[in-house]
C-alpha cells in the first residue's frame, strides 16, 4: 500500500488535524542507509513528523529538520516539502540498544536526552525562519510537541512510532498531530485528553490494519478530511549534480585526485547511492573546472 497523509479538521475549525502512514519510506530508508532496529525507529519518528510539517507548508516551500542530541545516534537529518516528498539520513545508522523499562525500542537512549531539535523552514523569503528547542525526552513525540508550543505557540499533541519486525523489517511507521486553535473550550480539550489517555500506540492501530481516517476519528470524531496526499522518498542528488559539486573543487584538488587514485566516488548522505568516476571522466571533469 502506497504511504500517504491525510489533513483533516474538527470542531467547526479548532481543531486541525493531520496523520501519516510511512512504513514504506522508512523500510526503504532503513535498506538503503543500513540502520539498526533503534536507529530506525528514531529515524523513522523524525521522518513522520517531517511528511506532517511538509503538509504544513505552501507551494514550493520545505523544510529541514534537524535533531542533535548527545546520543549515540549522532544527527538525524529529514528535509520535507508542501508535496509529500521526504528524505533523510543518520550520522551513524548502526546502533542498537537493548530495550527500556516498557520493552520497547530505546530510542530517547539512541537520541540522547540533552541537545537540540532544528527546524529550517525555507518559505521564499530572503533569509529562512529558524527555530529551536530543547530536547526533553529524547523520545521524540515530546520534543516535537514541545517544539509546537515553544516555537510556533500551537498547542498540539504529537504521536509518533516505528515498530521494527524481529528480522529488522519495518511492520508499522506513523504518526499524527492534533492542533488546537484559538476557540476551543476547555470541556473540548478534556474530552481529547481523555480519548487519548485510551488510545493504543499508533504502531499497534497501523498493524492492525486501521486506517489513518479512523486513527483520526478515534481521538476526534468526527474527523472532515480535507485532503489525502501520497508520500514519495525523493533525493535530489543525480550524476549531473555530484558532476557539479567536483567541478566547484577547482584544478589543484582534481588533479591531486586524478594522480594519486585515479577515480572518484561520492556517496550522497541522503540516500547512500554512490556515484564514481573513472581516470577520464575526472580528466573531463578537470578541463570543465579550467574553462570555469
């Protein structure tokens, strides 16, 4: 089944609502990077909140996500757009840590509990808007959450999750953020907090075959759906561009490649393809970076 998002609205307007399916993309992430069962389901936490703050934007707008705690993890990167198309990476993908108190993936352990979530919002303007907050559990949903409250002052719960099958398969991998907007009662608010206190794990409805549309209706029915949206993992890297990038290396550091390997590979951080060039392909390359 194709991954895709769903945006929704409740309570005459103050209530927005949005929800992704990305077990697709993140078992191709996770194939493609070579992520161990805790990094991936950090990775693919992050990447559901970025396909939901993608669908946020207009346009031609993206975003990029940035989350730097000072676990073992390292960096996790995600860059989203206003088309459903999402891409990411791990600075170090192979980390696996034995399980928490719950049993479950120890992802705030993988994360780390100190450090930073980043987000770069490029919105066509001169200069893009950036904000940042504290990490406070390092499990990600929290931080988000508190992203929302701090940075932008929207009220929001946020749910994220991955369920990693025993071979390291992705089983599950979604998510949704509730938003409050100006408007809504306290009586309102009492009733959402009480159908979420009983609502399974996202993982858990998604494994059991619910679909996103009634994910959204158990915490606030009913839900109006306003638009459904495919999700797509979507580099931008190509040959022509990695062509471009040895071209801005300039004459002295091509030739000092040319004669000391005689080729060239280079591996995109987003999707690990790797591109190589061979001893006349870099002499090409060289002739191009003197013309310049």
């Amino acid at each position: 089944m194709q991954d895709y998002l769903i945006r929704g609205t409740a309570l005459n307007g103050k209530v927005r609502a949005f929800a992704v399916d990305t077990r697709n993309i993140v078992e191709e992430l996770s194939r493609r990077h070579g992520t161990y069962p805790t990094a991936t389901a950090a990775f693919g936490r992050t990447l559901s909140a970025g396909a939901m703050m993608g669908a946020m934007l207009k346009g031609e707008e993206k975003l990029t996500i940035q989350v730097k705690g000072d676990g073992p993890i390292g960096q996790i990167v995600v860059d989203a757009n206003a088309k459903g198309e999402v891409r990411g990476y791990v600075d170090h993908p192979q980390v696996h840590l034995a399980s928490n108190d719950q049993g479950k993936l120890d992802v705030a352990g993988a994360v780390g509990r100190e450090g930073f979530i980043h987000i770069i919002k490029d919105l066509g303007m001169k200069e893009p808007y950036r904000g940042s907050t504290p990490i406070v559990s390092g499990e990600l949903a929290e931080d988000f959450t508190y992203y929302f409250a701090k940075s932008e002052q929207t009220p929001s719960v946020v749910s994220l999750g991955v369920l990693v099958d025993a071979d390291a398969s992705v089983r599950a991998s979604g998510g949704f953020i509730i938003q409050l907007m100006p408007g809504v009662t306290d009586d309102e608010i009492d009733a959402i907090e009480h159908k979420l206190a009983s609502l399974p794990p996202i993982t858990a409805l998604l494994d059991q075959g619910e679909s996103l549309e009634e994910i959204l209706n158990w915490v606030i029915e009913p839900v109006e759906i306003l638009d459904r949206m495919d999700l797509h993992f979507r580099c931008k890297c190509s040959r022509d561009r990695v062509e471009q990038t040895l071209v801005s290396l300039g004459k002295d550091e091509l030739e000092g490649i040319i004669e000391e390997d005689g080729k060239a590979e280079v591996v995109c951080h987003f999707c690990n393809e790797a591109y190589v060039f061979n001893r006349e392909e870099l002499t090409v390359i060289l002739e191009r970076a003197i013309q310049k």
